[in-house]
C-alpha cells in the first residue's frame, strides 16, 4: 500500500503527529470507514500515512479513551462492537448518572464550567454538513463530559465518562452521515435540547435540569432504535427497572 501524500500533508499541518493521527481516524471512523469489530492496525495505518508506528499507537490511545477503540490483550486495537444489552445498560447509566450530574451541576457550577459548556454549544451551532460529523460529535462529548465536571463530584465524572464510552454515539453521527435527509432535524434537536439543560443550570435550577437532561438522553433511545436497530423492548423494559430514579 502506497503513501497517502494528501494525508500525509494535512497531518504536517496538525499540531502534532499524534493528534493528526488521531482526527484522521476519528473522521474515518466516524464516516464508518471502519466498521465495529474492524481491527486498527498499527502497521498498516503507519504505513498508508507514512508515518512512524509511534504516533498510530498514541492516537490508538486516545481513540480508547473516547469510546472509539478497545484494547484487545495481546491481540491490539479494534472499533468497539457492542451488543444490544451492552448499549442498552450504557443509555440506562446515562439516564441516571447524567441526570444525577446535571442536578449537581445546577447547584455548584463554577463561573468558569458554566462559561466552557455556553462556549462548547455555540461551537456546535454552524456545523450543520456531512464533514462536520466527527467535530460534532467531539463536541457533543465534550458538553456532556462538562456538565459532568460542572456537578461538583470527581467520582461522578469518571464514572459518567466510563458510562459515555461504551455508549455508542459515533454509530448515531456514522447513520446520520449516510442518511443526509435526517441531519438537519436530528442537529437542530440536539441543539435545543443541549442549550434547555444549560439555560438550567445557569439559572440554578436542579429539578429543570435534571428534567431536561432525562428528555435528552431519552430522544436518543428512539434514535438507537430507528438509526442502530436496538429492540425497543430491550430499551423499554431496562428504563422501566429504573423509572423510580428518574421520577423529578
């Protein structure tokens, strides 16, 4: 396999080698260039972007700490392929801990948290085509893992984002990027609703932005539904085990 040249000099351009690797692979993966379970080969990838393995195996590792690579002992790294039970107990975490995180978040948000997640949306606002799914979809983890860290609670945090990467949001932007016809209306929501569950928090408000955050995470059950195929049923009768701790 030959050098990708095109490749090779938009990575040059990144900050580092590493960090162009790895938004390569991202918009690859993302783009679902890579299919789950496909395995990420160091020495392929180097040689295709005619780089070092070095920096392949750096971004592989910042791949896995964003839900987009698994480590697999003594074999490497692949795309993560989850189960339907799998995805089914991360959006049940979600639901619970993002809640929880956003009631936290609307009583001890710093000046500074609060300043981050206004800016993390606002950032999202303008990207609206195909090529915008892998930044929009890094952003969108980036306000969830926030208001996470906006809650107060370190634990709380590290848990949600354990929870966040095994839930397979870049499969919804990978559907969203392969059907057009539904990327204006599933943007647009996701906006709306990312900026009620802030406008909560900024306003002080715990109940709203617990409520607002459980509206959101439970729009995504029905895209896992209708964009991944996961039963609905599954969905259903796990959210019906918990619906206490959802009641605000």
């Amino acid at each position: 396999m030959g050098v990708d040249v095109s490749l090779q000099g938009e990575l040059v351009r990144k900050k580092s080698l590493k960090e162009g690797v790895f938004e390569l692979l991202h918009q690859r993966i993302v783009a679902g260039k890579y299919s789950p379970g496909e395995w990420l080969r160091p020495e392929e990838i180097a040689l295709q972007l005619g780089v070092s393995q070095t920096p392949v195996r750096e971004a592989l590792d910042l791949l896995a700490s964003v839900g987009l690579a698994e480590r697999v002992p003594y074999r490497g790294a692949r795309v993560p392929q989850w189960t339907p039970e799998e995805i089914a107990d991360a959006y049940i975490l979600r639901l619970i801990l993002e809640s929880a995180a956003a009631h936290l978040a609307a009583v001890n948000v710093t000046p500074e948290r609060l300043r981050t997640l206004t800016e993390t949306i606002q950032s999202t606002k303008g990207l609206i085509t195909l090529d915008d799914m892998s930044t929009q979809r890094q952003l969108n983890k980036k306000f969830h893992l926030s208001l996470a860290e906006a809650s107060g609670n370190f634990l709380m945090s590290k848990l949600y984002e354990m929870a966040s990467n095994m839930f397979p949001d870049w499969r919804l932007y990978e559907y969203m990027f392969r059907h057009p016809e539904v990327l204006d209306a599933s943007l647009a929501r996701e906006y709306q609703e990312h900026c009620a569950i802030l406008n909560a928090v900024a306003t002080h408000n715990p109940e709203l932005a617990a409520r607002q955050t459980i509206i959101h995470i439970r729009n995504l059950r029905r895209e896992l539904i209708e964009f991944l195929g996961v039963p609905a049923a599954l969905l259903q009768e796990k959210e019906k085990q918990v619906e206490p701790l959802l009641s605000c």
